[in-house]
C-alpha cells in the first residue's frame, strides 16, 4: 500500500497465494456488466419479459389474478415471494447439457 502502514480494519486478509480452501481451489472474482437482455442471454434465466415469470427476483407473474407484477399495492402478492440465493439457482437459472450451471 505504498508503503503506508495497513488498517487495522485490513489486519485479517491473507497474502496473496494464501489458499482459502482445503482442496486449493482458485477463484476469480469478476463483475458482468451488462443490461438486462444481456444478462438474460448470459446466464439464460427462466424468467424474463417474454414469459408468465417476468421477474428473476420474485415468482411475479404476467397477466395473471395471482401474484401479478401490475399489483402494486403494499400487500402485492409478489412481495412476499422474493427468492434466496439457493432458490434462484434452482428456479431460474437453466442447468446447461452436463447438468451444471453456468455461473
């Protein structure tokens, strides 16, 4: 850090080359940076605006009575169904050939 003494609030990252997993594994941490119909084509979601599922956060739906986007009220349907981290992979990100997912 040019020199400079590190923070205290720095005090417990690890040298580089340090491994963090038992097996040794290496990551990359990256950013995609892109619009939605990007995004969409990237990482092939389930959801988009051209299905019934419109939204890759929640089960909000097109054109439907139950859990419709067009509610936007405070008790809207769609608000108590945002997805957590393992709900999305499973519900909206498609398993490539190998059964994998792409991310």
């Amino acid at each position: 850090m040019n020199g400079d003494p590190v923070p205290s609030s720095m005090k417990y990252l690890l040298p580089a080359g340090t491994s963090i997993t038992n097996d040794h594994l290496c990551f990359t941490v990256s950013e995609l940076r892109a619009d939605w119909k990007q995004h969409r084509e990237v990482w092939d979601f389930v959801s988009s605006w051209i299905a019934v599922n419109i939204c890759f956060k929640c089960w909000a739906k097109q054109n439907r009575v139950r859990c419709s986007y067009l509610d936007c009220t405070d008790n809207a349907e769609w608000l108590e169904t945002e997805l957590s981290l393992a709900e999305f992979i499973a519900d909206m990100l498609k398993p490539r050939a190998d059964g994998q997912y792409c991310f």
